[in-house]
C-alpha cells in the first residue's frame, strides 16, 4: 500500500539510467488495479538528446502503453507548464518511481521553493540514495494535492487480477 484516494498517479522515470519498459508496465498493472489514472513522467530530458527522447516515447507507445506521457526536465524547467497545467485543483496525484529520478526535485519545482530534501545520485548507475524516507502530503497554493513517496527498491504485481486485463488488453 503507498497511498489511497489517488485521482491521477503519476509513474516517474529519468530518461537516463532508469527508464526501464517492464518495470514501467508493473507500475501500470499496479496503477490499473487500483482503477487510477496513469501519467508517465519522463524526468532528466536535459540528460539525453532530442533524438533519444523521442526514441524513449517511440519505445513506450510501441509497447502499446496509451497512457499521457510527459517529458521534462527539473534543470532546464522544460516541460514544467505541461505539468503544472494537468495538475487539478480538488484532485490528488501521487508520485511514485524509484529513487533518484527527481520526485522531491519536482514537488520543490512545483512548490517554487527547496522545502523537502533531495540528494545527488550515484555517478557510475544515476542509482539514488533514498532520500525520502516517508510519504508526505502536500496541498499546493492552486488546490490540487501531491503526495511525495520513496523511491521503490523493487515493484512486482503479486496477486492482481484487473490491473493486469487493463494493461494487457490486447492479449
Ligand atoms: N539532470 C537532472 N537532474 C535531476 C532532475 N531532476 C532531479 N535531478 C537530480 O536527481 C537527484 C535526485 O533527485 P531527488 O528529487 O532527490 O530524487 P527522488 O526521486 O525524490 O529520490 P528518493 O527520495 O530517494 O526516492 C538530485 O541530485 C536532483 O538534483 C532533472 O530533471 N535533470
Ligand atoms: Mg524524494
């Protein structure tokens, strides 16, 4: 259990080291078992290039994963409009990924200031260093609600039934 009474969660993934499609696909099966909406967070855009990017999407739509997907960049702010426009006022969204991919970094982007604490990761595999160590609420000025979670060391669907039929409508 991470979080209840989500409206819209969002999947992080750094487009570096991290991005990973199976890993991805167990978050949607999660997300999908709790009748959530998915976003995907692309995080470190500034890391890879245009033509990267745009592979990592390709990827992601080939593997018939229909849900929002959003590229951005906490470094550069690119990207951070399209964010801040799908966050609703009234609605809660969770961040969930694993650690190091920029979740805090994005709450503090969002929040204008560096309230919650973030750390540098490992340089030889981007791994982060789990930073955050509990889940914390946060109701933004524009009324929506973001919850910040740890960074996930490990994620499998044990005991699913319709997240997996969501998922993997086409088999
Ligand atoms: N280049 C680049 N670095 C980023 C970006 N977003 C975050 N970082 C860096 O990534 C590192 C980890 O960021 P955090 O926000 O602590 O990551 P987290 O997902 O909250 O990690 P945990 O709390 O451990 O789960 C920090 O050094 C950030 O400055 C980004 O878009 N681009
Ligand atoms: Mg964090």
């Amino acid at each position: 259990m991470i979080a209840v009474n989500i409206d819209t969660a969002l999947i992080v993934q750094a487009c570096d080291f991290d991005f990973n499609l199976r890993r991805l696909e167990r978050y949607l099966v999660m997300v999908n078992e709790g009748h959530i909406e998915p976003v995907l967070l692309l995080t470190k855009s500034d890391l890879v290039s245009p033509e990267k990017l745009e592979q990592r999407i390709v990827e992601v739509r080939q593997a018939n994963i229909t849900c929002k997907v959003l590229p951005l960049s906490n470094i550069t702010g690119f990207g951070m409009d399209q964010v801040r426009q799908l966050l609703e006022a009234g609605k809660t969204y969770c961040l969930a990924g694993s650690s190091g991919v920029g979740k805090t970094t994005l709450l503090n982007h969002i929040i204008g200031r560096d309230v919650f604490e973030t750390n540098t990761v490992r340089a030889s595999d981007g791994k982060g260093k789990h930073t955050t160590t509990q889940r914390q609420l946060i109701v933004l000025d524009q009324g929506a609600i973001l919850i910040d979670t740890p960074g996930m060391r490990e994620l499998a669907n044990i005991g699913v039934s319709s997240g997996l039929a969501e998922s993997f409508g086409d088999i």
